[in-house]
C-alpha cells in the first residue's frame, strides 16, 4: 500500500517541483530553463572560451554582404554573454578578432569590425553593469586603432568594479603571439631581478606570464558553423578542455545553444591523462 494518501503525495511532489524550478536563475528563457533543469549546477565549467565562427557563410546564404554576418554576430554575442552570466558562469572567454584577421581581410571589413566593436562597448556598458559583468581583453591591443583603444579602456574601467563573470575579449589575438610575449615577459623579469640566471622556467612559470595569468584555464571551448580547429587560440590554456562543435552559425548562437555545450560538457568523462577524473596534471 501507499505509505502517503493521495493528497499529501501530490503535495510532497508538487513542492519537490518548486524546489527544483526554484533553483532555475533568473531572467532564462523558457527554452534555457528546461535545459537548466537537466545541468548538475554544481559541476558547471568554471571557464567557457568560445570561437565564434559562420558570419561570413549565414550572411553568403542570405545573399548578404559579409559585414552583415558580423552585425547580426552582435545578438548572438549579447545572448550568450547574458545567459553565462545568469548562470554564475565565472569566466567567459570570446574570440572575437585574430591577428591573422588583421592581416588577411580586406580593410574594409577590417574597418567595419573595429567600428563594431567600438558600438559595442559604448551601447553593452549598461547591460554588462545591470548583470555584474567584468570585461577585459586579451591580446595585442597596442596594434589596434587609437580611438578604439581608448573606448574599450573606458568600457573595462566602466565595468571594473563588478564582482561577477569575467567577460574577456579576444582582440588582436594569436596564441602564438602569446606563448611569445609569454617568453620575452619572462626573460624581462628575470633580468630585472638578479640577471638571466635567475631565469627559472617550469609551467607554473609560463601560465604567470600568459594574458590570462588571472583566468583558470577553460575547461569547454566551444566552435560554431562545424570546423574542427582551434585556429591559434589559447593553445597553451585549452590544454585539458572538452572540445563541443556546433554547427550553428554564430549569428544564429543564442544562450540556449551555450546551454545545450554544457549539458553535452556535462556528459564527457574528464581524465586529464589519467584514470579516473584526477586534475589536471596528474599521471598525465
Ligand atoms: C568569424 O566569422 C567571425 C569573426 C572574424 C568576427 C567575430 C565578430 C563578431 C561576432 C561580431 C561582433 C563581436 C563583438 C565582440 C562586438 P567569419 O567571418 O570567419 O565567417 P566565415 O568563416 O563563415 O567566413
């Protein structure tokens, strides 16, 4: 027999129900909040680094210019940044302008995604303050054009004060600038401490003098539009990461896509070299 009449087992279910919605934060879309409802909320990544890839191709399939592919980026990049934040996500990492896309695209596009990213900064200051967003940048900002320099110094001096996700901007970016300006920082250092023989180089050493020297490493790094590279992006960093591909193209990235990454995170077995889950570096 029922141990529970069936009024009170409809009650002790219905309020387990509200425990459990009640854990959903705020602000999710009906869609996020189911699959929130499937993630283990204490086993989230700590760090989600994100290529943002497939402007170019859903701009190419609407018969668009390329440029329109990067301003329809913009929502994507608002969506995601929102939902990582709703849900206590402490970094988020996104690789918006590679040095090579300095190099190898036309100045004109080039010029377009400075004055995007300029727009950016100066219309999201608001929205990163309401949801306690930290932003930074990482990579060779010096190169980029003075004004844009200066505007994204006053978005990161606008948003430095918040305590909650760290929201770093890949500009300028190769991980192989990185590992070099990492090298040279060391040398530096050393000879302004005793001279190069006091150089000592293991790989606490090198992860100190990277960019993300105040980051952890990502543990899931995400790719949209279903290429299967890491195209120079923090090599050193996405050592141990779960790799998820999508073949969403960026444009059409929305939170509840990030969502789906981590439930797919979630599922992967992390060995880091070894046999049973130890942290990283550990029989590696
Ligand atoms: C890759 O698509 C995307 C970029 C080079 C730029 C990313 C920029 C944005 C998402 C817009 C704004 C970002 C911020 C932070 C304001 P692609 O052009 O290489 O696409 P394709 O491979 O289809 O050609």
């Amino acid at each position: 027999m029922h141990p529970f009449p069936c009024c009170v087992s409809l009650f002790i279910v219905s309020t387990l129900h509200d425990k459990v919605a009640s854990h959903v934060p705020l602000g999710l879309e009906r869609k996020e909040a189911e699959i929130y409802r499937h993630l283990d909320p204490a086993q989230l990544p700590k760090h989600i680094a994100i290529i943002m890839d497939g402007n170019g191709r859903w701009a190419k399939r609407r018969h668009l210019p390329r440029v329109a592919g990067h301003r329809a980026g913009v929502a994507a990049v608002r969506s995601t940044v929102e939902t990582a934040a709703r849900i206590h996500i402490p970094a988020l990492t996104l690789y918006a302008f590679s040095e090579e896309n300095w190099k190898k695209r036309p100045e004109s596009e080039v010029s377009f995604l400075m004055r995007l990213l300029s727009r950016y900064l100066k219309a999201e200051v608001p929205t990163l303050n309401e949801n306690n967003i930290r932003l930074d940048y990482i990579g060779r900002p010096h190169e980029l054009p003075k004004d844009v320099q200066e505007r994204m110094g006053w978005a990161r001096e606008a948003t430095a004060r918040n305590t909650g996700m760290v929201l770093t901007l890949a500009l300028n970016y190769s991980a192989r600038s990185e590992l070099v300006d990492a090298f040279r920082s060391m040398v530096e250092a050393a000879s302004q401490n005793g001279g190069i023989h006091h150089l000592k180089i293991d790989e606490d050493a090198v992860s100190r003098h990277l960019y993300t020297r105040h980051l952890p490493d990502p543990d899931l790094v995400v790719r949209t539009s279903g290429e299967m590279r890491l195209s120079n992006f923090l090599l050193w960093q996405l050592a141990y990461a779960e790799i998820y591909v999508t073949s969403t193209l960026w444009p059409d990235f929305r939170g509840v896509h990030l969502l789906e990454g981590i439930l797919e995170f979630q599922k992967r077995e992390r060995r880091y070299g070894g046999l049973n889950g130890d942290g990283p570096g550990q029989n590696s």
